[in-house]
C-alpha cells in the first residue's frame, strides 16, 4: 500500500530525480513538476527505468501560482513537498540576481502558499551549507547551531532569506510543518547510471570537470589553488553521495508525517562528517577508476571558502540517516555516468 503522494518540485533536476526514485522505493506515490529551465524530460524516462513505473508528472513554473495550482486541483492527496525547484548557480547569481531573487523566493512564497491550504502542510526544504560561509576553526566541523555568515552571493542569499520565510511561515500557519536540510556538496549518480548530473556547458563544480577531463572533453582541471592553510593547500569540503542525500528526504517525510519531528521548523546538515581536499579527491578517482586526470595548480577562484565540513550528528540521530557510500564507490558511479552520456565503453 502507498505510504501517500509527495509533490516534487524540480523533480527532473539532480537531485530532485533521485530523491524519486528513493522514495518510490520507499513506497511514496510522487508528483513531480518541473519548468525544464535546467533539465530535460528525458530524465523521466532514466527514473521510470529505474523504478519500473510510471511517474506522475506535470510541467509547471513554480513561480507562476496559476499554472502551479492547477498540480494541486489535479493531485487532492497530497501529503509534503520536497522543494527542490531554484536556479542554482552562484556566478550567474552575481551578474543576474534579480532572476534568483525572482525564481527562488518566488516559487518558495507560491509553494508555501499552496501548501498551507492543505489538510497536511509538510515541507522539506533544499537549503545549502553555504548559509555558514566560511566558519571560524572553531566551529569545525560545523553544527546546525554555527552562526550563519552574510550571504557571499545572491543564491546564498536567497537560501537565508527562503529559511527566514519558512521560519516566520511555521510561526504564522499552525498547519505547517517545514524541515529545511542545509546540502554540503552533493557528487556522484544513480548506481544504474540511468540518471545523473547535466551541466549545461563548462562544468563549475569540481566532479563533473573531473569526469569531463577524464573523458578527454576538457583538456585539464585547474585546481583553485594549493596555497591555503589546509594541509595540502587545497579546499577542503564535505562530499555526500547524491543517492545517499536522497535517503534523507525519505526520512525527512517519514519523521514529519509520522509526527515524529520535535519541532514544527527542524534544520539538519547533510554531509558526511568528513572533510576530503580538492587534492585527495582527485587522487582518489584515478584510483576508483584507473583513468588518468590531467591537472594544473591554477590560481584561488574568487569568493571561495578555504575549508568547510559537516556534523551531520543531528541527522545521524534524529533521522536514522547517515550518508556512508565509500567515496571510491561514488566516484565510481560519477564516472560510469559520464561515460555513459559520452558514449564510452
Ligand atoms: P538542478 O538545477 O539540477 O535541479 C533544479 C530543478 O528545478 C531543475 O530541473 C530546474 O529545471 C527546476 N526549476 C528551476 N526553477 C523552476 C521553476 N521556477 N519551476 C519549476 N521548476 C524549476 O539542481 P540540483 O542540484 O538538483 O539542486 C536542487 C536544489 O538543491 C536547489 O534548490 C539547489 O539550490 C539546492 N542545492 C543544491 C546543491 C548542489 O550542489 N547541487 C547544494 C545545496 C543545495
Ligand atoms: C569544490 C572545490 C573549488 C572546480 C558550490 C556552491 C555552493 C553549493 C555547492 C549549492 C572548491 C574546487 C572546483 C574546478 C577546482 N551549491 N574546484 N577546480 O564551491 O564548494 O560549492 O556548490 O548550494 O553554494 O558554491 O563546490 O564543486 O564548485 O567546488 O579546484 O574546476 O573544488 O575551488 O574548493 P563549492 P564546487
């Protein structure tokens, strides 16, 4: 028997997808809705072969409330949202903020709108570790109880700002409940390879220009930088398997339609409680998959954050979740995608 219907908002997106196929394993019925601003409907076909059924779906701008509504007038039953719908890249948020003021708070005020109108009103939020920006050593690794740094780009900003409307939403509407899990850096691909990451043009985060390099579409990686006070003098980061991010979706639903949250706003960190080096990852997917990675030490990139990892305790323990996918296995399941898409043998 289905456990009840989750609305998927960006459901065709990386993260979105696999958090469909979780929890259609997990006995969840879905809806998703996606405008295709950063994703492609083929996605759907990789998540039906996966699950082996068929997706509800509905295409649909979050920010246009009409044509949002009408998910709900077709779907009456449905239980929580996983909000995952915003655009996503922070340098195109410098020179163009007004499309991620627009998009991102936008779509977040329509959904929770939308929402609170129902009988049952659960939100899951996708909110981002760069709300901490760079923390002070001391409080590495960093707990959901850190002090949040100004925003360094409008996206981060949007991701503040979004945690603030839910939180005063939450105060307001006695029917909602929101659980907002701040992601580290989500990497990696569904273990069949059927869905995975889609960078539209040059890859800006670090796994996906590995797997393009390796697949000799980008000539070499530019490490940002090898003099920081690390100890291999590159950036330090948290890297959390994509599927293993979308587990904790499940057991964020789970917790809130269960009554099991202990309160009506929660906020978990999802990482893996490890810190890995730009370095060390590079080394270490030449070791999962034997290919060779050509690469240059290039100068630091503009606004980055030295170093920055999760306690993930609180989610360990309040969701039952942890995120343990050895990172060779993950590396793996990156570089199986991308040969895949780029028709390797
Ligand atoms: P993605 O771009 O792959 O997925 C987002 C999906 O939302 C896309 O399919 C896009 O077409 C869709 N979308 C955007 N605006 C929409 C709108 N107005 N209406 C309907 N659909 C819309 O991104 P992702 O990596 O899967 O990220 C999902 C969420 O997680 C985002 O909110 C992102 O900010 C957040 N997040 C991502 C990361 C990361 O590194 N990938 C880290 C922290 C937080
Ligand atoms: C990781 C490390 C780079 C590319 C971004 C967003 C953040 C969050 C996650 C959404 C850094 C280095 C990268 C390259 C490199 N997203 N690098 N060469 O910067 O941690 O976070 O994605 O919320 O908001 O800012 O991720 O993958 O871009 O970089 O050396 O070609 O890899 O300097 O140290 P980042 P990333």
């Amino acid at each position: 028997m289905s456990k009840g219907r989750i609305l998927v908002t960006g459901g065709t997106g990386y993260i979105g997808s696999h958090t469909i196929v979780e929890l259609s394993e997990a006995g969840y019925d879905v809806v998703a809705v996606d405008n295709f601003s950063n994703s492609n409907p083929d996605v759907l076909q990789g998540i039906e072969k996966i699950i082996g059924r068929k997706v509800d779906f509905m295409e649909a701008d979050c920010t246009d409330e009409h044509a949002f509504g009408k998910v709900f007038c077709k779907y009456s039953d449905i239980r929580a949202a996983i909000h995952f719908a915003a655009s996503k890249a922070v340098g195109e948020s410098v020179e163009n903020p007004l499309k991620y003021y627009n998009n991102n708070l936008r779509s977040l005020v329509n959904l929770t709108a939308l929402m609170k109108a129902q009988k049952e009103a659960s939100i899951v939020f996708s909110s981002s570790c760069t709300v901490y920006g760079q923390p002070d050593k001391e409080h590495l690794p960093v707990s959901e109880s850190a002090p949040l740094q100004p925003a360094e780009s409008p996206y981060g900003r949007t991701k503040q700002m979004c945690e603030d409307i839910l939180r005063d939403c939450v105060k307001a509407y006695g029917n909602l409940k929101v659980t907002a899990l701040r992601y580290f850096n989500p990497i990696g691909a569904h273990k069949s390879a059927l869905i995975g990451e889609l960078p539209i043009g040059v890859p800006a985060n670090l796994v996906p220009y590995i797997t393009q390099t390796a697949a000799g579409i980008r000539e070499k990686l530019s490490v940002f930088g090898d003099d920081y006070d690390t100890p291999d003098g590159s950036c330090i980061r948290d890297y959390i398997y994509v599927s293993d991010l979308a587990k904790a979706h499940v057991a964020a639903v789970d917790r809130m339609l269960g009554n099991r949250n202990s309160d009506r706003y929660e906020v978990f960190n999802l990482g893996t409680g490890k810190g890995m080096s730009v370095l060390e990852l590079v080394n270490a997917f030449m070791r999962a998959t034997g290919v060779n990675v050509p690469y240059v030490i290039a100068g630091r990139r503009a606004g980055d954050i030295e170093q920055v990892w999760a306690d993930p305790s609180k989610a360990n323990r309040e969701l039952g979740w942890k995120a343990d996918t050895p990172i060779e296995d993950v590396l793996l399941s990156a570089w199986n995608w991308q040969k895949r898409i780029s028709g390797i043998k």
